[in-house]
C-alpha cells in the first residue's frame, strides 16, 4: 500500500512497456556486440590466470607507485601491476612476462634512474593463482548455479518467471564480460568476485519487481498484462533508483580513492549496477511479455471447500 501512495504522489507513471521494442533492439545489439568480442579477442586474463615475474625492490625513500607505473610503461612493459609490499619504501612489481635471470636486473637499472638508489631484493617466477582447470570448474559451477536460479524462481513464482530471471541475468554477465573484453581491460579475481556480486545483486533486484507483477496480476482487477507490469516497475522504480543511487556513491568513492589493486573490481560493480539496473527495468519484464505471461499463469488455486460452497444456490 505505501508504494501505491508513493507512486500517486510523486506522480510516476512512466510507459516503460511502451518502448520495450527499443530497448530489446539496444540490448540485441549490445549482446551482439559483447559475443563478438569474446569470440575474437576473448578475455584479456590478468596474472592471477596467466601468471609471470614477481621482482621485488627497495627504495631508499617511499617513491610514488604512479611514478613507477610510468616507468614502466615507458619502458614498454604490459600487463604489470605494481604494489607496496611491507613498508612505503618496498615495492612490489608483477610482471606478465617469462622470468629470465636478468630480468630483475633490467627493472632495478629502469627504477634507478638518476639518483635514485634501488635495491634488488628477489626476481622469481609466480605462478597462475587461477589455473585451466580451476577456470572451468568455475565456468560449470556458475552454470550449476544458474540452473539452481531457475529452479527455485520456478517453484518460487512460476516457470516463467524462472526463464525470465535467467536469461536476464545471462544478460548482464555477458555484458559485463563484453565490455571488459571490448575494452581490453585486465579479468583478474577481483573482477571475478564483481561478476559474482553482480549476479547476486541483478538477481535480488529482478526478484523485487517479480513479486510485485506476480501480486499485481492477483489482486488488480483492470487492465492487461503490459499495463500490470507497467504499474509494478513504477511502485519498484523508488526503491530500485535509491538502492542504485547509494551503491553507486560507494563504488565510485572505491573507484577514485581505492587505488589500483581494486580498480578494476569496482569498474566491474559500477558497469553491472548499471546493466543490473536497466535490466530489471527493461528485460526482465519484456521477457515476461515475450514468453506470454497472464492472469490464469499466476491464478491461484481453489480449495476444494471453497468449491462446494460457491456451488450452493
């Protein structure tokens, strides 16, 4: 009920059902898009899946970690991250490169330009914290868990609702994976850990709006299915803005002010919010006029009792 006023006072009733034909178009196209893109340059793996050289080096005095990265880069090293490992005066270089003996050598002798002194305290090979084997078990877990997804919500609502709520999730896991591959931006394990949060968040936001079209198509007696689905987004739209709003004012302070190492892992969050959100706007109720959804799919079911007594004259 306070949804209803919500939306009567603030006086929301936007037809978002309206332009369902335009967003499936821009979605068709952005998945079209994103497959491309991982079927021809894939995945441009960081070194918890490829792996490389850890050099690590001491400074006489804390330098700046931008200054180092800008070193390196000029240099024409790829695929490196570099962190403070102890105190502000160790740094910590990974390298995607093969270790060789000199290749210590050659990043002391890069850092310590002019008078700057630098110390070499070890070069050694890292190996891949994520391997082959590892990836595809990971890969078939996350396909397990999404048809766990879709049993639940089958049982939960109706089957389709479950159809639903997974294809709109396989659509924002493979936007999140086209842009990072568009983009050629490092897929580490933080990124790893933002897709799953992601997965956990659209799906939470989808189940919202699920709910309030499977009680609308129970108790409001007028209109059709578009329009039902409409009023459901509108008493949810308070709701999903606010809850998206505040976490993007965290990712983006994470973003700015969190530094390199997680970076990428609320680029990834700040993307998915965002897909997550249109989504569960857009897609999910869109899928459910595609796939035919009506009253008697969410009727329920009349007691034997109740039978017998509309029966009597």
């Amino acid at each position: 009920m306070s949804d209803k006023i919500s939306v009567k006072l603030l006086n929301i009733d936007i037809n978002f059902m309206k332009a369902r034909r335009i967003a499936f178009a821009i979605s068709a196209a952005l998945l079209l898009i994103s497959i491309v893109s991982l079927a021809t340059q894939g995945l441009r793996f960081g070194l918890d899946f490829t792996g490389g050289t850890l050099v690590e080096v001491s400074y006489a005095q804390a330098p700046e970690l931008e200054d180092v990265r800008a070193q390196l880069e000029a240099a024409g090293y790829e695929h490196f991250v570099v962190q403070n490992f102890g105190s502000s005066r160790e740094v910590l270089v990974r390298l995607s490169q093969a270790f060789s003996p000199e290749v210590g050598d050659q990043v002391r002798s890069l850092l310590a330009e002019g008078d700057i002194e630098v110390e070499l305290r070890r070069a050694e090979f890292v190996g891949a914290q994520v391997g082959e084997e590892l990836r595809d078990q990971g890969g078939l877990g996350m396909l397990v868990a999404l048809i766990c997804v879709m049993i639940y919500v089958a049982f939960r609502f109706q089957y389709k609702f479950a159809v639903g709520s997974v294809l709109a999730l396989g659509h924002d896991v493979i936007l999140l994976l086209g842009f990072f591959s568009l983009f050629r931006i490092d897929f580490d394990l933080t990124v790893l850990a933002a897709l799953l949060a992601v997965i956990g968040y659209s799906l939470n936001d989808t189940i919202v709006v699920y709910d309030r079209i499977r009680e609308n198509f129970r108790t409001v007696r007028e209109g059709g299915p578009k329009d039902l689905i409409n009023l459901s987004i509108n008493q949810t739209l308070i709701r999903t803005t606010i809850t998206s709003l505040t976490t993007l004012l965290v990712l983006f302070s994470l973003l700015i002010f969190g530094g390199e190492m997680i970076h990428n892992f609320a680029l990834a969050l700040i993307v998915g919010v965002f897909v997550g959100t249109y989504s569960s706007i857009y897609v999910a109720g869109t899928l459910l006029l595609a796939l035919k959804i009506n009253r008697e799919d969410l009727a329920l079911p009349i007691k034997e009792g109740e039978v017998e007594e509309e029966g009597r004259p």
